[in-house]
C-alpha cells in the first residue's frame, strides 16, 4: 500500500466530518474515548449524564449528540483522568494522558477567559496537534502501512 493511500484524521477533522450517520459518529466517538457510542461503557453513561445536566452544551448529529464548553471539558478530563491513573496501562501511556489532560484544561480555561467565552467541541478539545505530527511523519517515513500477509 503506498502512503499516499494512508491518511490521518484528527478529532477535530473527525468531527467535522460528522453527517448524521451512526458509523462516522461512532468512529468520532472511538478517536476520543476508544469505546463505542453502543458499548455499555461508563465514558457513555458519563456523556449522557452530562447531556442531561447541560441541555444547552448539546449538539445534535442525526440521532447522537457532540457535547460542547464544560460538559465537553468535564467528559474528556474524566477520561483522562482515568487514564492517568490506570495502573494497567503503561507508564509512558499514563504520563501521556496526564499530559492531555493538562492541554485540555489549559485550552478550556483559555476558551472560557475570554472577553466572549468560546465553548470548544470534545473534538475540538481533544486533537493533540503533536499527536497529528508524529503519526503524519511515520506515514511519510513508511512506518505506518498495510500489514504484510
């Protein structure tokens, strides 16, 4: 497979690309979260919880929603925080979602400082732009590519 069929997709790309329809929501969902929006998961009871308490922080895609401002901060810092504290993940692994979760606080609370508050998607939160660069750098080096048979 050449590289030049392989593409990444940040969240924020991801999101941008939601039509309506419960396969690219559901991948949307699987790039921030790594669960499915159908899987009993407690990341879906924590968004729909937060859909319930936050009405106005809801954004309508066909049948599935995008939470926005704090219920979108206080979906993905839980999840990271989660992360963060998994003893059965790795160490590199836990440093990395600390790191996140310190870059979507800082972003949140700079969006929300403003003279006009910014109410930031999960997307858009969540897309790590060295995340972007590093996995365009290995599909360019051809260290990304089809698995061999």
């Amino acid at each position: 497979m050449p590289n030049e069929d392989l593409v990444f997709y940040s969240t924020a790309a991801l999101e941008r690309g939601l039509d309506g329809s419960d396969a690219r929501y559901s991948d949307y969902i699987f790039a921030m979260y790594h669960c499915r929006p159908e899987e009993p998961a407690e990341t879906n009871q924590r968004r729909e919880h937060l859909r319930s308490t936050f009405p106005t922080k809801v954004l309508q895609t066909g049948s599935q929603f995008v939470l926005v401002g704090e219920a979108a901060y206080l979906s993905l810092s839980s999840h990271y925080q989660a992360l963060a504290a998994c003893e059965t993940l790795s160490e590199d692994y836990r440093s990395y979602a600390s790191e996140r979760l310190e870059q979507i606080t800082s972003v949140h609370r700079g969006s929300q400082s403003l003279l006009v508050p910014l109410d930031l998607t999960e997307g858009q939160l969540s897309q790590d732009p060295r995340l972007e660069f590093l996995a365009c750098l290995a599909v360019l080096n051809g260290q990304v590519r089809a698995r061999e048979a």
